[in-house]
C-alpha cells in the first residue's frame, strides 16, 4: 500500500500531497471553464430583448419585497456571485434585471459591468479616498423592460407540481415547454406531463421489475450484443410508459398553452409530419393503470361516430375539455412553413403563426463571445492580467501582493512537493493564519 493510500485509509484528519492539491487545482480550473466557458464582461442589458439564457437571483428578489429577478449570463457572474442563483436556461424577448429599479432595495445594486464602461468616475474618486468598498453604495436606477415575462421559475420552483429542482432526488426528465405562451416557459416532470404521481411511477417500476438471472446474457451472446440489450433494457426501465422517447420529437409545448388555442393546434395535427404524438394530461394520477384507463375513455370519446345520437352524447360527457400536451415532430418546422405559405390569410391559423412565427421560424439563444483567455494559462494568471485594468498605482500594489503570496505558497508547498508528504488542513490553516498576523503587524 502506498503512502497516499495509507493516508486516505487512516482515521486521521483530511490529508492531501502538494502534487495533489495541485492537480486538484487545475482539475477543478478546467471544470469551471466547461461550465462557464463564455466571457463574462459584458451584460446583456443594452442589447435589448434577446432570446438568452437567464438566471435567477433569490438573494435580490428576497431583498425587493420577493419581486422576481432574472440576470444574464456576465451578471450572474460579475454582480450576483455570491448570491443564491437558480439557472433557468433560456427565455424569450428578456432583458436583464440586474442594475434596474426591480433590484432598488439591493445595497450597492447598480451593475457592475455597465458602471464599469460608464463611469464609474464617482466611484473612482470614492475609491481613492478613505471610503471603504463596503461604504460605496450605488443604487440601481436603470428602467426594468415591460417585455419580461416571469413566472414561478424565478422563485426557483418548476412544473405544475410547484416543486424546486433537485437534481439529487430526480429519476426523470424535465422538458421545457417551447412556447409559453401561458406557462411563461415553465419546466416540466415527464410523470407530470401526463398527471401521473412520482409515487405511481417509482411503484410502477418496482411492480414491472425483473428477476435478475432474467437478465444474464443468452449462452453464446456477445459483448457487444449483450451491452446493446442492456443499455435497451435500461432505457426501457427508465422510460414512463407510453411516454415518447426524447429522440424521437423535436420540442414540447405543455397542455396548458395548448388549451389556450386548442382550435389552432388541432388544425395544425391534421398536417402530418407536424405533431409528433400528443399526450394526455390528468390531475393527480396515483397508478399507471388508472392513467391509461382514463386515457382509453378519451381515445373512446374521440372516436365516437356523428352517428351517435346527442342525448347519449351530453350523458357520456364530462363538462372539462380533455387537456393534451403535443410533441412536435423532429422536421416539424419545414411542415409548418410549407403550410403556412398555402393558408388563408384570413385564417385564424395563419393569423396565430404570423404572431407567432417563433414556433417555426430561427429562434437561436444568444450565446455571451467565447472567452479566448481562459483557454490558456491559470485562472491565477488570469486574475494577475486582470489587474492590467486598474489604475497603475493600484495594479501595482495588487502584483506586488500576488507575487508575495505566490513566493510564500510556493515555499510553503516546496518542502511537501520534494519529499513526497502530506499537507493536512491544520498545516494550511497555520500558513494562512500567520500570513494574516504578518499582514496586521505590518499595518500597526
């Protein structure tokens, strides 16, 4: 057994090499550039309504009375870093909240990034004066857009069951409902779609479960054979019945929108290569069976002939409208413009899609300039360049503070690096805390 691993056997507190802690370091470098790999300098606010990816900020929207916040991408970043965010993915026509009177309440609420171009002439002055950071409080005065829409994801709960995403806790899919007309392009459970409880699902799966030797190979089957069976049998154990396979449709549009304008979307299925599949929606559905049970009575209901006379008609109907969710097709888009160029243009059908012509027409998210210069050098050196862009006299003092810190971690970790030991949590708690009596004694 090697040191290290006799290290991380013992009972011992937490222990790492200075090799480790290194590689540590850049692994954790390199994370954070796959997750935040565009450059965050600049906010989205003075764009204007763009299609972007959002995200919302609790901290704030607590702090102005719960009044839903949503941010860009750099603002996130650069403003709310030390706030709770929810990602929200994208939404339409928004604009950024951050440095606007929604966020009048937030102290020093102003956005970093446009002060920044700006002038921040009033805070260069306070800076260089005995006015400390945590003194300096601009307010944020920009006009808020009348384009944003906001729903409940802005409180950071999702779906019609009004939950909070977990991604510890979740076994399924969530599907954003493409266009949200009604649900403000809320999130949804695969079980929700259809009404069915997260209780029923899991009891489902466990019910249709298999007898392990079930699934050892075939004699004679192969690698290869056998890992494609499992990975279709995994897909299958997964997947809610007769929910549609996430490959085999293009996007979702939730019951909800589609109840809106239900005459609109049952023109647009009688166009094949349109709608993919519709699934529908019940409330609070606790088995599968009762979920297909009641799903064969809409299937009987809707294939009922003219023919039928009406008085059986009105005692066989229930007073609610079925609510359908509709899956469109993977080429839907070509199908809809090809239709859309034959229509009346009297049409309530044309009318809807030329409002709307989202649905089929190029609606690309707006994506923040890649950031070039995190793709070489250490997020170390990145800081060090960055103080290229403060005044001389304070760039100054910030490089010679860096270089002292990185000369004493450097001596500090050297020792460990060259022979091989551990650095254990109270070591580095010891180098930091006489840095900090070093940094204090110098100041007396």
């Amino acid at each position: 057994m090697s040191q290290h691993d006799a290290v991380e056997g013992s009972s011992q507190q937490d222990s790492v090499t200075a090799v480790d802690y290194i590689e540590n370091q850049l692994r954790l470098e390199r994370e954070a550039r796959e997750l935040m790999p565009y450059d965050p300098n600049e906010c989205t606010y003075e764009q204007g309504e763009l299609r972007q990816p959002v995200f919302a900020c609790l901290t704030c929207s607590k702090e102005n009375d719960n009044q839903p916040i949503g941010v860009c991408y750099s603002c996130s970043i650069q403003c709310h870093a030390s706030h709770e965010i929810v990602e929200l993915f994208s939404k339409r026509s928004f604009v950024c909240d951050c440095g606007t009177t929604r966020m009048s309440k937030t102290f020093n609420g102003a956005c970093n990034l446009r002060r920044r171009g700006e002038a921040s002439e009033k805070g260069r002055r306070l800076s260089v004066s005995s006015t400390s950071s945590k003194e300096l409080n601009l307010n944020a005065e920009d006009i808020p857009s009348s384009s944003n829409i906001y729903n409940q994801n802005f409180h950071g709960n999702f779906c019609c069951c009004e939950k909070p995403y977990n991604p510890l806790e979740e076994t399924g899919d969530m599907l954003q409902c493409y266009f949200g007309f009604v649900c403000g392009e809320d999130w949804y459970h695969d079980r929700c779609i259809m009404g069915i409880t997260k209780e029923a699902v899991e009891k489902d799966r466990q019910t249709n479960g298999k007898n392990m030797l079930d699934k050892l190979a075939p004699p004679g089957e192969d690698a290869e054979a056998e890992q494609q069976r499992e990975e279709q049998e995994s897909d299958a154990e997964s997947a809610i019945p007769h929910f549609p396979k996430l490959d085999n449709f293009d996007v979702f549009i939730c019951w909800k929108c589609i109840s809106q304008f239900q005459d609109v979307f049952n023109e647009l299925e009688k166009t094949p290569g349109i709608v993919y599949t519709k699934l529908a929606h019940f409330d609070t559905i606790n088995t599968m069976h009762d979920w297909e049970s009641k799903n064969a009575e809409l299937e009987k209901k809707s294939n009922r002939t003219d023919d039928e006379p009406v008085v059986k008609r009105m005692k066989t109907e229930e007073p609610k409208q079925p609510q359908y969710s509709f899956f469109l097709a993977n080429d839907f888009r070509e199908k809809i413009i090809q239709l859309y160029e034959s229509l009346n243009k009297e049409s309530r059908l044309y009318e809807f899609l030329t409002n709307n012509n989202y649905l089929f027409l190029d609606d690309p998210i707006y994506e923040p300039p890649n950031d070039v210069e995190s793709t070489t050098g250490s997020i170390l050196e990145m800081g060090a360049d960055a103080l290229q862009s403060i005044p001389r006299e304070k760039a100054i003092e910030g490089l010679q503070a860096y270089d002292k810190i990185r000369e004493k971690l450097r001596d500090f970790f050297k020792p460990f690096a060259e022979e091989g030991k551990v650095v254990t949590e109270q070591e580095v708690r010891q180098f930091f805390g006489s840095m900090k009596e070093e940094q204090e004694n110098e100041l007396k």
